[in-house]
C-alpha cells in the first residue's frame, strides 16, 4: 500500500510540475517559423521573384533621389 501512494504521489508531481514548459514552447514556435522562412526564401530564390523586387526597390529610391 505504501508503495502505490509513493507511485500515486509521484506521478501528481510529475503532472503538475510545469517547469521549463513555456521555453520549449517558445522554442518550438521559433523552429516552425525557422522552417516557414527558409521554405519562404528558398521559393522566392528559385522564383527570382527577390531579385526583381530589390531590383524595384532600388529604382523608386533612385528615382527619389534625382
């Protein structure tokens, strides 16, 4: 009997024990978005779709400056 309280007893403390879950969480959330942006990229790179929006970018600030 004393050995299922002990086991009993155990395993509400392994439940309740939270420690350390908010990080793990908020390393999951920055692996996944780590994966959106490197998919993200790669699609934009094979697109050259980057490329052409630098390449727009640079000729509005040209187009500013003179």
């Amino acid at each position: 009997m004393t050995l299922l309280v002990s086991l009993w007893c155990r395993v509400l403390t392994v439940r309740r024990n939270n420690n350390g879950q908010a990080s793990v969480e908020y390393a999951l959330v920055l692996l996944g978005a780590a994966v959106v942006a490197s998919l993200l990229i790669a699609w934009a790179s094979k697109t050259k779709l980057l490329d052409d929006l630098f390449d727009h970018i640079l000729g509005l600030i040209k187009n500013k400056a003179g």
